[in-house]
C-alpha cells in the first residue's frame, strides 16, 4: 500500500496558473500515461496524488482538478 502524499492545496487550487519550476519545487512531475489524447491537458503525480493540468504558454499550466488515485 501506498503511503498517503500531502501536497499543498492552497497552490494547488482548480482555475490557478502555477509554473513548471514551481511543480517539480514540490515534487510533483509528469506522468508517462498518454490518455488525453483528445484534449490538451498533462496529468501529473505525486505518490497517490494526481493532478490534471493545462498547459499555458511560458512553461505555466492551469489547474484543472487534483484528485486522490486509487489502484483497483
């Protein structure tokens, strides 16, 4: 079992912009999964944590949702 991962939610809320730099600050980096094909959006993880985000121009991205992943 997977150990529960904190990440900070007061930067991490839906519709904020938050940088690159700022991401991989807080541990938070890529996913090799390609299943957005269809829309623009990059998921990301943080141990049992994954956030879906939009990428902006200048290495920003959007928050789209953060939400708890549970392995089946």
């Amino acid at each position: 079992m997977q150990p529960i991962v904190q990440i900070p939610t007061q930067k991490l809320k839906k519709n904020k912009c938050i940088s690159g730099d700022e991401l991989e600050s807080m541990g938070i980096f890529p996913t090799n999964l390609y299943c957005f094909t269809y829309y623009h959006y990059v998921l990301y993880q943080k141990g049992n944590k994954r956030v879906i985000l939009k990428p902006l121009p200048c290495n920003l991205f959007k928050v789209i949702r953060v939400y708890d992943f549970i392995s089946a």
